[in-house]
C-alpha cells in the first residue's frame, strides 16, 4: 500500500464542533504522525495543523470529514513522497 506525508492545516470558529472533531481525529489516530494546536483567544479560533502519513483515500477522508463540521475550514499540503508500507 502506497502511503503519502502530509499536512493539514484546521481552523476552528465554532467551538461546538470541537467534540466532533476530536472523534474524528481518534479515529484516524493510526495516521497522524503528530498535532499541534494553538488557541487564539484574542480573534475566538483554534488553529490545529496535523501531520498524517496515510493513503491518499484516506487523507481525502480525513480531510472531507473534517471539512463537514460547522465552522471548521481544512487545508492538505502533500509532499512529494510517497512510500510503500
């Protein structure tokens, strides 16, 4: 299985979505190699980025699910390596 590294960039403006999220995100847990979340108090948003090393099926999955929840908006940036695993 091909696997490829990326990163996703999340905004969160709606705090009610944050439970959804954080499910989400466990269930994949197996992918993400490591997150980083940093709360802006100050404009009301979290920003998260997420590092993944998966199959591109399943870092479009990621990526859809999350882009479904109320007020959170998600970005991928794929590298250009892909790997066997």
């Amino acid at each position: 299985m091909e696997t490829r590294v990326a990163v996703m960039g999340i905004i969160v403006e709606c705090t009610d979505s944050v439970e959804q999220l954080n499910s989400i995100l466990h269930d994949f847990g197996n992918y993400i190699i490591g997150r980083m979340g940093i709360p802006y108090r100050e404009k009301k948003v979290n920003i998260i980025s997420i590092a993944v090393d998966a199959p591109q099926d399943t870092i479009s999955s990621l990526s859809g699910k999350i882009g479904k929840l109320e007020g959170v908006s998600v970005k991928t940036a794929y590298s250009n390596l892909i790997t066997q695993s």
